[in-house]
C-alpha cells in the first residue's frame, strides 16, 4: 500500500482498432473533451466477462460499451450494429485476491499504472470484489453487432 499510483495511458492496437486505457480519473478528463478517438468513460462500459486462467498467469476482462469506434473496422460496414464488446488479456498476474463476486462488483473497476512497471487492476468498491497486478495488458478481440433497444 501507500504506492504513488499514477494514470494508465498506453495505447495498444488490434485488428485496426486503437485502445487507449486510462484511469478511471483519465477517462472521465478524456470524456470531457469528447474527442472520438479516445476511450468511453468506465461507466459507458459494462464488465460482463472474467476468466481467470488457472493454467497460466493471466486475466481476461471482457466489455460492452454504446461508444463506438469513430474509425470502424471495413467489415463492420457490412452489417449494422449499436454495440461494441471488447476483451482485455492482462499477463503476468500477481497478487490476485477475489474477496466475493457478485453483479455489484461487477458495475466499478479501475485500471493505474503503478510503480515497477505494473499495472494495478481494481474490480469492485472498497474491499469486495477483485484486485490483481499485472505486466502487460493487450485487446485480444473485439467485435460489433446489433443489440435489441430496451424499452
């Protein structure tokens, strides 16, 4: 504890597609500026997606957003769609502690670069929910596709 945690900002590409990853206090001074190219704020994404390799040292996160890229992939153009769903792979995972999970957990998250070159993962407030450190992180997919409205 009592690690100076300063923001996250890499920028990682895949299939076309550029992530920027922030904090969560990066993200909402990003949103601010509506710039397209950068990344929706934590809270137009929803965590519907944790897979812990229990083979390796990884952490897989996957995300549903509204905020679609402003330079779509060419096939996208194919067919219409209002979603994006994207995965992260952290790799290198230490320190995992999973203090219960539950749909609440699920709504906060958090992502810093912390000393060491390590990029601290927070899911969950206070001490709920799951936290882990990891060396790398990269978008593993990603993919668009026509969701239902809600009425």
């Amino acid at each position: 504890m009592g690690r100076n945690r300063k923001p996250v900002f890499r920028s990682h590409a895949a299939g076309g597609i550029r992530l920027h990853i922030f904090d969560q206090t990066g993200l909402r001074a990003a949103a601010a500026t509506q710039d397209p190219d950068l990344p929706p704020a934590p809270e137009k994404c929803d965590l519907f997606y944790v897979h812990i390799d229990e083979r390796g040292d990884s952490v897989t996160l996957g995300f549903e957003t509204v905020h679609l890229p402003s330079h779509p992939l060419p096939e996208w153009s194919e067919k219409p769609y209002n979603r994006l769903e994207f995965y992260l792979l952290f790799c290198g995972v230490t320190e995992i502690a999973v203090a219960g999970w539950t749909a609440s957990e699920a709504e906060s998250f958090g992502v810093s670069a912390v000393p060491e070159k390590e990029i601290a993962v927070r899911l969950g407030r206070d001490q709920a929910g799951m936290r882990f450190r990891a060396s790398s992180v990269r978008l593993a997919n990603t993919r668009v596709y026509l969701a239902a409205e809600s009425p």
